[in-house]
C-alpha cells in the first residue's frame, strides 16, 4: 500500500489559509489527487513538497506553480505526476499509477510570487525576504517510531544568502537537526528546509517552545525572521 499524508502547514505568507486533502492509503498501481486550495486575492505561487519515509529523508520540492500558469515539476516527479498547474486558487496534483516510494508526508505552501506573466528570473541586484513556516510533525511517525521531525521551510528568498538555526526554549540545539545542504531555485527564487528530530516525549510538552531563526543580510545587516511553535498537549 502507499500512503500519502498532505500535511496541514503553517503559513507562507500570513494572513492566507489553506485546506489539503485527508490522509489517503491506495494500493501500488492505484491514482491518487492531493488538492490544495487557499483563500485571499493577491498574486501567489504555490507549492507541494514531499517528505520520503525514512530516518534521515530530506524535504522534496514537488511542484510549483505560478498563479494562473502551468505546474512546473522537478524533474524526478514528471513522469507519473500531472497537474494543470494553478486554477482560481487551487494547485491539484494526480499521482498516476502510484508507487511504493510515493509514500511520505506532502506539504503545501504558498506564497507571494515573485514572477509576473511574460517576466521570468529575478533583477541580481534586488534583495527579497524569506517567508518562513514550521510544520508539525506527522502522527504517522509519532506512533510508529515514538520520534517527532519538525520541518522548518523558507521559502521567496533572493539572493540565495541564508541560513536557518533551530532553538529549544531559547537555547540552540545541533543534535538531530539536518539542513539541506543547498538552496533550491524554484524558477525566480530560493528556498531552504531545515529539519529538526526529537523525542515523542519532548513533543507532547505544551510548555516546550521550538523556533526556527532564518538569518540573511540585507543591504548590508543581518536580519533574522523568528517562527515559534509550542508542543503538543496531546489528547
């Protein structure tokens, strides 16, 4: 069986909201739709990332798409995912005879567009702002390996200066954090995740406060932009 998790996100861009499709279990060979859609009227770009199953998987860029324009795959996924890129405000990806290692946990996320119809790349000397966001971690690997992965994302950014550190009630913390490597261009500009692994325990304390700090220099400062999430109270 394959299982696929669209994952509710924290905001791109504040002040949006988006409804993701509930878990789905098909069977290897079977299709499957993963619908995501937002609300509010400004010029956007949106995106589906994959998390694989596995210990040490690394946040996929799936899709992306530019309001109104076509869905522009990575090139691992274009041969059995379709989309017909953004209609209204609405980005659906049909995964078509589903394999095993489509499994994992999809994310979706907007944000501001940074390119305009008939405009493509960025101006070098322009400087933009990461949106940062943190996403829970899945239920799924919580009751299975009694471990939690935060997923940190920053997404928007130009140029591709920057870098993103964790903190546990405001001290830094290293052991199990994994940041790619590199930054992803996404057609106009950049976008870096950072993960964070932790015990259940440590989880499912309300009182304990998790931050992501992106760090980048503009005009010349270092800047910081902070999102916080706080554990779970559990049930």
């Amino acid at each position: 069986k394959v299982r696929f998790t669209p994952h509710m996100s924290s905001l791109l861009f504040p002040g949006q909201a988006l409804q993701q499709s509930p878990d789905t279990v098909v069977q290897v060979g079977d299709s499957v739709t993963l619908n995501c859609s937002r609300k509010g009227n400004l010029f956007y770009t949106m995106y589906w990332y994959k998390l694989p199953m596995g210990k040490d998987a690394t946040l996929q860029l799936v899709v992306y798409s530019v309001e109104g324009g076509v869905a522009e795959f990575e090139k691992e996924f274009r041969k059995h995912f379709q989309s017909n890129g953004t209609k209204g405000n609405h980005l659906s990806v049909k995964i078509a005879h589903a394999l095993l290692n489509d499994s994992g946990t999809y994310f979706c996320a907007d944000s501001i567009a940074q390119t305009f119809p008939g405009i493509q790349g960025s101006d070098p000397s322009t400087h933009t702002e990461p949106s940062v966001a943190i996403f829970s971690p899945s239920k799924q690997e919580i009751q299975q390996k009694s471990k939690a992965t935060l997923v940190c994302l920053a997404s928007g950014f130009y140029p591709d200066h920057l870098n993103l550190v964790w903190k546990v009630n405001g001290a830094q913390r290293t052991e199990g954090v994994g940041t790619d490597e590199f930054s992803t261009w996404n057609g106009s500009t950049y976008s870096l995740t950072s993960r964070l692994r932790i015990s259940a325990q440590e989880w499912f304390n309300p009182l304990n406060r998790f931050e992501c700090v992106a760090n980048f220099f503009e005009n010349g400062t270092l800047e910081s932009i902070h999102k916080l999430l706080y554990g779970d109270a559990g049930e």
